[in-house]
C-alpha cells in the first residue's frame, strides 16, 4: 500500500497506513507502549528528527507520517539492547556494529505481524530510505549476507532456530 502524496514524498509505508492495533499488540508483546504525537509536533526520542520515531524509556513515540520502517527500527533496537541500556533509555538506542545487523534483521522478520506490511515492502522502503547494505539491497543482504545478524539473534533468544521471532527481549549480552 503507499499513498500519494506530499506529506510522504518517498513513498514509504507510513504508521497511519498500517493497522494500529496490530502494532500496539506487536509491542506490547515486547512490553512497549505505542505513542502517538499529533501531526507536526516534534517527535520526542527522536535521534534522527524530523518524522522519525522515538524512543524514551519503554515508549515507542509516532506521528502518523513517521515511516513503518523507522517504527519498526527503533522497537527492534528496545528489543535488541540489553537490561541495563533500556532502562536508561532515551533517544540514543547506541549499540554496536553487530546489533544493528540484527535490529534490520528482526525489523525485516517483524515487519508482516502489521497488516500491511510485509518482508518485501520492508525492504524496499529501507532502499528507499538509503540503509547502507554491502551488496547493495536490503533483500541481497537479507537472503545472502544477514548470517552473522541470524546468529547474533539466535545467541540473544530474539529468535528461534527457524528464524522466526520469539517475542522475548534481550536480557544480557551476546
């Protein structure tokens, strides 16, 4: 689904076009609470500004224009960090190398539990977004080059051995 429109000129999947209850019971599987600011107000927990969201504690902060892609990045970041990180949380997810492999990689498996998205609209908005991926795409990363992202959420419990997500939050460090 993408709008036409000049609140979205990329023409990425926005917060507003996907179901919001089925991204608040994403979240609150992972023990967040879902946000909404109005329209043109500044996003709080925002690293990035602008529509992007934010992150303050265990609150994952949108306005309907922010990008699924940016929600889904900055929950996937809550999940990913460990005990200590999140309960200092506010604005700057920080994280490693390694981490934020795994946070695209959780975002991309996350992605179709919100109606409508999907695996590949998840990745065609992060191109289109500019995620920096060696082989060029999110996909060609994801299907050829994400093994060591699959192992470090294997490791953590964020995924079981058929990849499939299992709602826990990490506790300690790989």
């Amino acid at each position: 689904m993408q709008t036409h429109d000049t609140q979205n000129p990329l023409q990425v999947l926005t917060c507003a076009e996907v179901d919001h209850d089925q991204l608040q019971a994403l979240l609150s599987r992972y023990q967040m609470q879902l946000v909404w600011i109005t329209d043109r107000q500044t996003i709080p927990g925002s690293f990035w500004g602008d529509a992007e969201a934010g992150l303050v504690g265990n609150q994952l902060l949108i306005r309907g224009d922010t990008p699924y892609h940016s929600a889904l990045h900055e929950a996937c970041h809550f999940i990913c960090m460990d005990d200590a990180r999140r309960s200092a949380l506010h604005t700057n997810a920080e994280g490693d190398y390694d981490e934020e492999n795994a946070v695209c990689y959780l975002q991309i498996l996350l992605s179709s539990q919100v109606s409508p998205g999907n695996p590949a609209q998840m990745m065609r908005d992060m191109d289109i977004w500019g995620y920096s991926f060696r082989l060029g795409s999110a996909q060609r990363w994801f299907e050829e080059d994400a093994d060591d992202a699959q192992r470090w959420l294997l490791r953590t419990h964020l995924i079981d051995e058929n990849s499939q997500p299992t709602f826990r939050l990490r506790m300690n460090s790989p």
